[in-house]
C-alpha cells in the first residue's frame, strides 16, 4: 500500500470492493425507493430554498434538466399525506386559473395507491355484450381519441365545513375535494359498442383494480353520451395515485364514480348494489325516505381569496376570487356579497366557461377598513342557484353530508385577519 504524495487517506483494495457493493445495494434498491418516493406516506421534505443572486442578469442561470421543477420558492402540496383510505385536498387557495396541476389533484383512496404495470394491465368489457373484449392501455391508444375539460368532486366534499365548522379552515380545508383537469382518452360508447352492447342492457358496472376493489353502477345512456376511459390528464399519462394506467371520467358525476385503475366494464340489466352504492354515497332525507343513486354534483362556489390564514394589509381595492361548477352543465352567474347576503353583486366570469368545469369568477371589492362578511353563490344554466344552508337542511335534512353545496362565507376583521365563517 502506497501513500498518496498528497498526504491524504490511501484507498486499499477492500475498500474499492466494499464501495462497488454498496452502489450495487443501492442500484438493486433503485425501484423500491421509487415506490416509496411515489406513496403518499413518504416522509415529506423541507422546500429547499435557493440563494437567489441579487442581480440573476449578471451570472449564467441553471442548466437544463430532465423534468421541469416549480420553482423552490413555490411549494403547493396536497393535506394530508400518508392517507391510505380517505383524501388529501387539493390546495385550492394557491392555484391560479381553472386547471389543477396533475400532482395537486385530490385524492381519494379507498385501500391504498395501486401500482399497475401498464403492460400487464388488461380492460374487459363482458356481461350483456355480442362479444366479451380485453384491451390492453396500447390498444386503446389505437383509437381516435377525444380530449375534455371536466371537474371531479368527491361526493363528501365539504364534510368538514359542514360537520364541525371552525375559524382555522383554509379553502384546501373546506372544499379541497375537487379538481379540474384536461382528460384524453377513449369513448366508453366506442369500447361498448366495439363489444356490441346488447338492447337488454341499461347499466354498466365498473370496477377498479386496486385493493378496495371499488365498483358502481352507472346508467348506460352515460356511460353511451360523455363518458371516457382516460389515459392522460393534462397532457401526460394519468398519475398514479389517479388511476393510471386509465380510469373512468363521467363528466358533472360525483367522483366514486369515476373508477380509478379501472379493470372492467360489466353490461348489466340493473342496478348491481355494490357495497359502494349500498352501504355509502345514499342520503337520508327528512321525511323519512333516502335518496339513492345521486349522481350529479349540484351547483357551488367558493372564495379562495380573501380566505384564511390572509390577512388584508391595506385599505383598498381587493379582488374577490374563487370557483365554481355543476354538474348539469355550465356557470351562468356568479354573486358576491360583502355584507353577509344582505346584498349581492354580479362577478366577473373568466372565460372560457366550460360546462361541468371549473369557471374561475372575481369581484372588485373596495375595502375601508370595515369587518366584512364575505359570499358567493353560484346559479347554472338550468336556472339552479346554490342554497342557504337553511335551505340546503330543509330539502336535504340533517342526516347526510354528501352533495353538500351550501353558501360558505369567510369573515374580514378590522385588522384584516380573514377567517372561515362557516
């Protein structure tokens, strides 16, 4: 062994064979750390901020790299993570627009994230068909496709604002279960048709091929009109966590129904009664009576800006902003109010407004120092206008949280300090 003229530490040769085995360990777990890296409970990281230069005019910048980062200055992210059966909110306070970005989409799981190997993964088509069909995800690239901007809400979104109401709620809080999103995929009619769907067949079941195994029942004129088996979302392949490698999109439905990981595609003469449409997503109503298979998601709103935790720093002009949609088609009108709905003031819409897509809305408000009581309601162009939340009890009674699309308000104190108002 030979000293390095340089004085440092000599590598001997057990050295140089116990480095080669560690890279060899860590190659070998190369995909296994990706999988962690991929699932919502992995440990999350500190934003690393840069040292920006005072003067980015006077040193090169960055070189390229593989993927295009956000900036280490901005850092959206989804709450909670870790969730294997529940969601994690889209932060809909730190978005801009109408799209949501495909790692920003809420998320609602069931039994865990399923990962699918895109080349093994196979959609049947059977039941009362001429022809029982298995399409693989290249084969459905094989079909003319179509492209389609449509919200997704999650039936129990905002469970929180209206079960146990409080101050601290931000947007990602109280509605953070819904996401809109740029689909492309296949129509479902061409797949039935494709399989020669039989005249005797009025629903369709669908299931997923994740561990709940989750499956619905929805009417064949739907699954025949707008419906799409989706392999991309916003312009690159579906992400895991939202059904890749393709997943069923019904436009203005409630989002359980929208079968991530979807596996098959069942022709059926009736209603199937899967656990999921039997033992959830049915809403008790104050006569006594229940109300099942509610698939369309009402018409709602809400302000994302002014919204807890801001706080208003200056007299002045203020744009009131936020989102609505429905699912019986387009926005029309969007109202604020800035005295608590005493009275109320037409938005301004960002166009273009998508039926059952998100429609960003905003109204310039004057602020003098005053407590404020901030509002939106959102009409649809079927005439339907969101309630009240005595109204939303007195047609829907107090036993369901599902479809709960209410006014929400957000409270302005004379300091500025904005808070949720319930």
């Amino acid at each position: 062994m030979n000293t390095p003229p340089d004085g440092s530490t000599p590598i001997t040769r057990r050295d140089l064979v116990r480095s080669a085995g560690a890279a060899a360990g860590l190659v070998a777990a190369a995909p296994l750390a990706r999988l962690i890296a991929q699932s919502p409970s992995a440990p999350a990281q500190a934003p690393l901020v840069p040292d920006a230069p005072l003067d980015a005019t006077k040193i090169p910048g960055l070189p390229s790299a593989p993927l295009n980062a956000r900036s280490a200055f901005e850092n959206p992210g989804q709450a909670p993570p870790g969730v294997m059966s529940g969601a994690s909110n889209t932060p809909l306070q730190q978005l801009h627009g109408t799209i949501t970005p495909a790692d920003l989409h809420f998320q609602r799981h069931h039994n865990g994230i399923a990962v699918l190997d895109p080349a093994r993964h196979r959609l049947v088509v059977h039941g009362l068909v001429a022809r029982p069909l298995s399409f693989s995800v290249e084969d459905l690239r094989r079909f003319p496709s179509v492209t389609r901007t449509c919200f997704i809400e999650c039936a129990g979104n905002g469970r929180v604002a209206y079960r146990a109401p409080k101050p601290e709620l931000t947007p990602q809080d109280v509605d953070g279960m819904t996401s809109n999103s740029e689909w492309t995929g296949v129509p479902a009619s061409v797949l039935l048709r494709e399989a020669g769907v039989q005249s005797r067949a009025s629903w369709v079941l669908a299931e997923g091929g994740d561990a709940a195994v989750l499956s619905r029942s929805i009417p064949l004129d739907k699954m025949m009109d707008d419906a799409i088996v989706a392999y991309a979302q916003n312009g690159e392949a579906v992400r895991t966590a939202n059904g890749y490698p393709m997943r069923l999109i019904l436009p203005g439905y409630e989002g359980n129904m929208c079968i991530k990981w979807l596996r098959r595609l069942k022709a059926i003469d009736q209603p199937n009664m899967s656990r999921d449409e039997t033992a959830k997503y049915t809403d008790p109503l104050p006569d006594g009576t229940s109300r099942q298979f509610s698939f369309v998601m009402d018409a709602k709103s809400v302000i994302t800006s002014p919204a807890y935790p801001e706080r208003l720093g200056a007299h002045g002009w203020w744009p009131v902003s936020g989102l609505a949609w429905s699912g019986r088609g387009r926005i029309t009108r969007v109202e604020v109010s800035v005295d608590g709905g005493t009275s109320w003031n037409p938005a301004d819409l960002a166009g273009p407004v998508l039926p059952m897509a998100h429609t960003r809305f905003e109204y310039l408000w004057k602020w003098a120092g005053q407590p404020a009581r901030l509002m939106s309601r959102a009409v649809d162009e079927t005439g339907y206008a969101q309630p009240t939340l005595a109204e939303f009890k007195r047609v829907r009674g107090t036993g369901t949280d599902y479809h709960y699309n209410a006014i929400r308000s957000w409270t302005v104190a004379a300091d500025g300090a904005v808070t949720f108002g319930g």
